[in-house]
C-alpha cells in the first residue's frame, strides 16, 4: 500500500516554461511534505519542504503548493533550466506522531529541453 | 565537512556471501538513518539511529540485516547470506534532530549479488 504516489514517471517541459511535478498522499496523519531531486549515480538532495500547517512555500524558483483537503501537493519550477533535469521524489513524515523516517514517492523524471 | 560518506560505492558479491557497509555522517548529526532504493523505486526506509540508539526498524529489515553505530558515529549496515533481491542502491543520510529541512544522503553503495 503506497502512502506517497507520484503517478507521473515522467516530464518534459521546454526551457524557461513551468514545470509542475503532482504527488499525492493517503496518509493524514503525515504533517511534513519534502522534495528531493536526484542526479544519477548520486544521492537524493534536499530542495524544499512544507508544513501541513502552510498551503504554500516558495525558494527562488521552486514553490511547493499543499492542498491537504485532496491530499495533494505539487512542485513548481519557474522558470525551467536544463539543470534541473534529474528525477524528483516526494516525501512525507509524521513528526508529530515522533517517527523518524521520511516515506518517499517512486519519483517523477524530469526533462528540461534547451 | 564533505557531506555523507559511504564506502564502498560498489560492491558485488555471490549469493550467499556477507557484506558489510559503511556511512560515515555529518559530524555534528545526532541521527543517521539507512534506506534502500531499487530500480523504479524511491527509497525505502530500513532504519535509523539517534546517536548510538537504533530507535526505528522497517518490517524490510528481515533477520538477515543488522545496523550498528556503536560510539554514534559511523555506522554499518550488514547483509548475511546475500540473495538476489538484495541487489539495490543502500543509502545512508543524516539529520540534527527533528530534520524540518530534511536529510544528508550519501552517494549510495550499489550492491550487485549474482
């Protein structure tokens, strides 16, 4: 039973357009949502996270939207740049609830075409 | 500080063999945690330690898996009698406790059992 579901594998998008990554939870008692990217033969990095008690968090070009009446968050990358082009995971964590790990999504590819 | 190490990068073993890996953290982390990520996947918690305390351990981590981080800080992950679906990229990561801004990984050690 996947609690993280990013149904998209993949994405390409033009450079310098909006990128909009979708991830959906089922879990409510998750009360944190991160984004990682990773590049192949690396690591996941962290990118941007939010609170369950915010709707929106913003770093530069990468804005994290939270709908927690749909279960639904997303990422937006703006404007999109060939070196974003790497796959994203969403994570979620239950922190209130003191549980360590974060639970991740299967990840969506993105392509960023020059 | 160079980040999160893990040695070694690769490893391919016969089935049925030991292997041990190592994560070396951030130094100033109090928690290090293990996750593993096959192909298509996102990671998958296995499990985590604050300080020398292992705290949380996935139903993944069958019998044949042990963690250790015996002076808090590095750590080993071993596999006894390795089996094919063993083969995955194990990744280590740390926090400082409560990780609002998420994890550190590791580059990972890719484990091939043939």
């Amino acid at each position: 039973d996947q609690q993280v579901k990013q149904n998209s594998p993949s994405l390409s998008v033009q450079e310098g357009r909006i990128s909009i990554l979708n991830c959906d939870y089922t879990n409510s008692m998750f009360d944190y949502f991160l984004w990682y990217k990773k590049y192949p033969a690396e690591g996941p990095t962290f990118l941007i996270s939010i609170s369950s008690i915010k709707d929106k968090n913003e770093d530069g070009r990468f804005t994290v939207f939270l709908n927690k009446s749909a279960k639904h968050l997303s990422l937006h990358i703006v404007p999109s740049q060939p070196g974003d082009s790497a796959v994203y995971f969403c994570a979620a964590a239950n922190y209130g609830g003191s549980q360590g790990n974060l639970i991740f999504g299967k990840g969506t590819k993105l392509s960023v075409k020059p | 500080d160079t980040g999160v190490s893990q040695d070694p990068r690769h490893k391919i073993t016969k089935r049925g063999q030991n292997v041990t890996f190592r994560c070396d953290p951030i130094s100033e982390h109090n928690r290090l945690y293990w996750y593993r990520q096959t192909l298509g996947q996102g990671p998958e918690f296995l499990t985590y330690f604050q300080n020398e305390a292992q705290l949380e351990k996935s139903r993944l981590l069958s019998d044949r898996f042990s963690a250790e981080r015996p002076k808090g800080s590095f750590s080993t992950l071993e596999i006894q009698r390795t089996e094919q679906g063993d083969s995955a990229m194990y990744l280590c990561a740390s926090s400082p406790v409560g990780p609002r801004d998420g994890y550190t990984f590791g580059s990972g050690t890719r484990l091939t059992v043939v």
